[in-house]
C-alpha cells in the first residue's frame, strides 16, 4: 500500500509575480518553464533537459513559492510530497511512495514533482549496521537507504520520462546524501536567501494586494526595521494587521494598524521599536 498520496494541484495558479525579493536569476528559472511548456522542441534540438533543481535556503523565503511559480507558469500539474512522508518503518513503504510518485507525474506529463523537507529522507547514507546495535534504528536506516536509492533511480531513468522535473528543496545542504547531488541527479542548485531590505519591500508589496491597506501606509519603515524576517512572516505580517485594523475598526489598514501587528508577532526582548512617523 502507498498512502499518503502526492498532493496534486492542477494549475497551482502561482506566478512569478507572486514571488518577490529574491535575488535569482529568473531565467535560469524561464528556462524550465521553457522545457515544460514545450519538452519535444528540447528533445529535437539535442538539449539535454535538467534532470532536478535544488532549491536552497532557510525556512520561510520561497522554495515551495518558487517550485509553485515554475508549475504555475507553466500550467502544468504539481505534485508536491514532503520528504517525511516516505519515512517509514515497514519495509518497502517508502519506496513503493517513491515509484508512484514519479509514476503518476510521468503520465500525466509534463508535470512537475516537489519534495519539500528532502533531506528527511536524502541524509547521506551511513552504511546500515554500523556501530549501532538498536535493531529499530538499524531498520529504519535500511529502509531510508532503500528509498533513497528508489529515488536514485528514478532520477537517473529520467530520460524515459521526458517533460517532467524534478524539484526538492531543503534547509540543510549538508545533510544531503553526496550521490543525490552529482550530476545527472539535482544537476541544478539554486540558493534562496532570505531577503534584504530591498527585497522585504518587494515582499510586502506583493502582499499588500491582497488586503486593504491605507494608501497612506509607508511599508518601506517596515522594510528597514525588520532584518532577519522571512517573507512567510511578512505575509504574516500583512494579514495580521489586517486582524488588527478590524478589531481597531478602521475601513483600511493604518501605519499604526502595522505597527501593532509588528509588536503582536515580535515576542520578548526582541521586541522592536519602530518610528511609526
Ligand atoms: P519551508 O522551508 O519552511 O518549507 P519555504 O522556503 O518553502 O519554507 P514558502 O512555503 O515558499 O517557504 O513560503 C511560505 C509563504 O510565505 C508563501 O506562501 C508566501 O505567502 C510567503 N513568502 C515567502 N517567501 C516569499 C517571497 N519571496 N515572495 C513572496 N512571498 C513569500
């Protein structure tokens, strides 16, 4: 049996304009798109189509917006599993998960496969019966080491399954198995960083369309004074003044209305103080 199934989303309806702040090179991510939207003028002109994109960087900057972005804009189906849910004790549970992923993204090509979290199950394999003598750990290494090598598998059998890529993303590069990122697997490793200053604002913007915001609202203060937010937080941010602006019963958002979100979503000695002007 292989339950939980991929979580498939027909048209993810995500775009690059809804990604902000990242300081990638958007055509190396075209380029995909190109690929998905048109994989047979790739294979006749002898372009070898990349076999999987690593997508890199902290919790909370866009990895699953960006995997979601290159789907979206291509219009094809996404399927998106985390890599815990192929983390299991019963033998063959994981792979068997792994088959069916790539089996049902294969025929309904071109497609696009997400593993968040990859190195829950793609940590670099120790060799089973080390030192350890706990039969339960010796198992579940086993079976990770057997559904890593499935994926292995997979990717490298990717040219029978022309139109679909591959995309994983993870905080912890380290981790990784070695033999995941040679080439021909992630051949591709793209860094997310959190954003900067600039790249906050753009993050914020891109959220302030979808609440009601005072047109007298200055996010660029926000911007400045808040180093070290993901964007999942400003968009935390966005939507919690908008709590805050309803219960202050205001008809927009105010600078104040942000200001108050900010103290909601800061706790203790963190605390910042904002020159609200
Ligand atoms: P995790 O490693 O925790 O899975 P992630 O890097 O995949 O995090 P996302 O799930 O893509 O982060 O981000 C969560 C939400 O935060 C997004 O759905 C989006 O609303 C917002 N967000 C994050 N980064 C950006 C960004 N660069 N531009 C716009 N919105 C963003």
């Amino acid at each position: 049996q292989s339950k939980p199934q991929a979580r498939v989303d027909g048209s993810t309806g995500v775009t690059f304009s809804d990604v902000a702040g990242i300081e990638i090179a958007v055509e190396e991510l075209q380029e995909l798109v190109k690929y998905l939207k048109n994989p047979e003028l790739f294979d006749k002109m002898g372009i070898k189509p990349p076999h999987g994109v690593l997508l890199e960087g902290p919790p909370g900057c866009g990895k699953t917006l960006v995997a979601k972005a290159i789907a979206g804009e291509a219009g094809v189906p996404f399927y998106q599993m985390a890599g815990s849910e192929f983390v299991e004790v019963l033998v063959g549970v994981g792979s068997a998960r792994i088959r069916d992923l790539f089996k049902r993204a294969k025929v309904n090509r071109p497609s696009v496969i997400f593993i968040d979290e990859i190195d829950a199950l793609a940590t670099r394999r120790q060799g089973i019966f080390s030192d350890k003598t706990d039969d339960l750990y010796n198992a579940a290494t086993q079976e990770r080491e057997t559904t890593l090598n499935q994926l292995l598998i997979e990717l490298d059998g990717f040219d029978t399954g022309k139109g679909v890529i591959f995309l994983g993303a993870t905080n912890r590069k380290d981790l990784l198995d070695p033999a995941l990122l040679r080439p021909g697997r992630f051949d591709r490793k793209i860094r997310i960083r959190p954003p900067n200053a600039k790249g906050r604002l753009e993050i914020l913007q891109v959220h302030a369309r979808k609440v009601k915001l005072s047109e007298s609202v200055d996010l660029s203060v926000f911007a400045q004074n808040l180093p070290g937010w993901s964007g999942a937080r400003l968009a935390q941010l966005l939507q919690e003044a908008a709590l805050v602006a309803v219960r202050n019963k205001h008809d927009s958002i105010l600078q104040s209305d942000v200001g108050e979100a900010v103290d909601r979503l800061t706790v203790g000695p963190k605390r910042v103080a904002l020159d609200l002007g």
